[in-house]
C-alpha cells in the first residue's frame, strides 16, 4: 500500500466524492513529529488513547494527569510518565497495551480547542508507556466544545462496573453527551483515536438501541470511517464532564450513506453521511478524575 491511507480509507474517500481533497490533504501526515508539535504535546494533560484487547475487541481510554505527564524523547519516540497520571491506572487500555503494542493516541486541550493525533507501538512497565511514532498530525478545531478545566483537591477514587446492556442512567448520559472520543483499528493493525463532537443530544440511541453517529463535514481522510469500512471492531468513550465518569463501550460500527432525507441532512451537517455503532459490552467509571471542568461555549461548527 502507497501512501498515507489504507484502503477502507481510500474507498471511503471515494465514496464520499472526496479522494481527490484527501489526496490534496493527506500530506499532513508525517512519521515524526514536526518540532512546532513538540512544545504543545509535552504541555498537554488530557490523552485518549485507543487498544485493542486480546479477542480484537477496541476500547477507547481517557488519560488525565498533570504537567509533566508527557515526554517527547524525540521527533519519533514520546513518553507518558505513569506517576504523573490522575486517572485508573487499572483502566482496561492498560492491560491492552501488554498485549498488544498498536496504540492510536490523541492530545486534547479543549481549552484552546487544539487536538493532535499520533500512531504508533507503545511498550508498557510500571513507570511509563513508551511509544514510537509511526503517524503524526494535526487536526482541525471543529467540533470541539470550549472547556476550561481546574484540578480540584484531593485525589480520585474512581471505581468501575461492566455490563452488556445499557441502563437507563446510561442512556440518559449518551443522549446528554456532546463529547465522543472513538478508537478504531483498520486491518493492517494500525490504532487509531479520534474525537466527535456536536451540540447535546447529537448521538441519537434508535429504539433497538444501536447509537446514530453523524458524520458531519471534516478533513475528508476519513480515518474513522475507513478502519470501521474495514473492521467492523470500534470502542468509544462518552465523558460526563460534570460527573466526572466516562463510559466506554466496545461493539461494532455500520456505515450509512446517502441518507437523504431533510431530517438526516440537517442532522449530518447537509453530508448525509452516519454511521451506527451496536454496543457489546461496557464499562462505567465513578469518579475517573478529580477536576472541575467549566463550560465555555459550543463549537460555532457545531450543526443545529
């Protein structure tokens, strides 16, 4: 394979009738780091991070630490220091990345509505993850609610429950979430995590409970989409911000084109384009983090 994009990537591109802005686009991604990302990831404290557990099944991970929390060792190896980290160190992403090295990683600061995303292998001990970087880029702010976040005292005690069908309590923080962060793997095992976001109630849960995710106009690479083209496997991560838990979900994704009905086309940003996400099982955190996070304003991007 020649170029930057897989091959669900590339049929996706098509689909959509933008291989030809993809091809333009795709140069942003490089095997190291450009040195005018490296000040911003060191500075950074909020981290997703997408895996893969031992039955292939993805889970997408929240990582919220403190400064010094990440190390660029160089333009292709970066570090996360474990003891500058808030959140689980129990969470399911770390007992992934002992199996398996594929990590997706995406840098988000809400705050300033900057994200940067890097692939690559990670290899995890007890005081760091180490990752080489295989893929690095930047990604437009679109999207991103404006959210400013103060570390409160004391520390977290987060405490985590699993099931297989979604509560009502669950349901109800779905359908209030402005917030999606996703990991998605395509089959030349490359990681992969990303971000959706829209005004409240922008993830609609169909009566048979699958979830309806807009896809809504972006940089037209269609990395998310192009893995779930390939393989089917995605796990997402729906944060409560004023609860402070985060529910991730592992199950598999569907794409949905061409709907083009005026409800779907308003609800998509006029793309027509979704995809329907089928949970398998979850995993609920209390308390995942002990910061107070203070709403700014919705993305002017945002679809109404």
């Amino acid at each position: 394979m020649d170029g930057p994009f897989n091959n669900g990537e590339i049929a996706v591109q098509k689909l959509a009738n933008e291989a030809h802005i993809a091809e333009r686009v795709g140069g942003i991604i490089q095997p190291q780091l450009p040195y005018n990302a490296m000040s911003f990831i060191e500075h950074q404290q909020i981290v997703v991070v997408g895996s893969a557990d031992p039955d292939g099944e993805l889970w997408s991970s929240l990582l919220i630490g403190e400064a010094g929390m990440v190390s660029v060792l160089s333009e292709r190896q970066i570090a996360f220091n474990l003891q500058h980290l808030h959140s689980d160190k129990n969470d399911i992403g770390f007992r992934n990345l002992s199996d398996s090295s594929s990590i997706g990683i995406m840098f988000f600061e809400p705050a300033t509505r900057r994200r940067y995303r890097v692939n690559g292998s990670a290899q995890i001990n007890a005081e760091q993850i180490l990752i080489d970087i295989e893929e690095a880029y930047p990604n437009c702010p679109k999207y991103i609610q404006q959210r400013q976040a103060e570390t409160e005292a004391g520390i977290a005690d987060p405490r985590t429950v699993s099931g297989t069908e979604l509560s009502h309590k669950l349901r109800s923080s779905i359908e209030i979430a402005d917030t999606m962060f996703i990991a998605s793997q395509g089959l030349d095992g490359k990681m992969d995590a990303s971000h959706r976001g829209g005004n409240k109630g922008f993830i609609k849960i169909l009566e048979d409970g699958r979830l309806k995710i807009p896809d809504y106009p972006g940089n037209s690479m269609f990395n998310t989409l192009g893995n779930i083209y390939e393989n089917p496997n995605v796990g997402i991560l729906i944060p409560d911000w004023k609860a402070h838990s985060t529910l991730q979900i592992s199950g598999k994704g569907e794409l949905y084109f061409e709907q083009n009905s005026e409800e779907d086309l308003r609800y998509s940003g006029n793309t027509g384009r979704f995809w329907i996400f089928t949970p398998v099982k979850w995993l609920y955190t209390e308390n995942h983090n002990n910061r107070i996070w203070h709403f700014i304003e919705n993305s002017p991007f945002n679809p109404t």
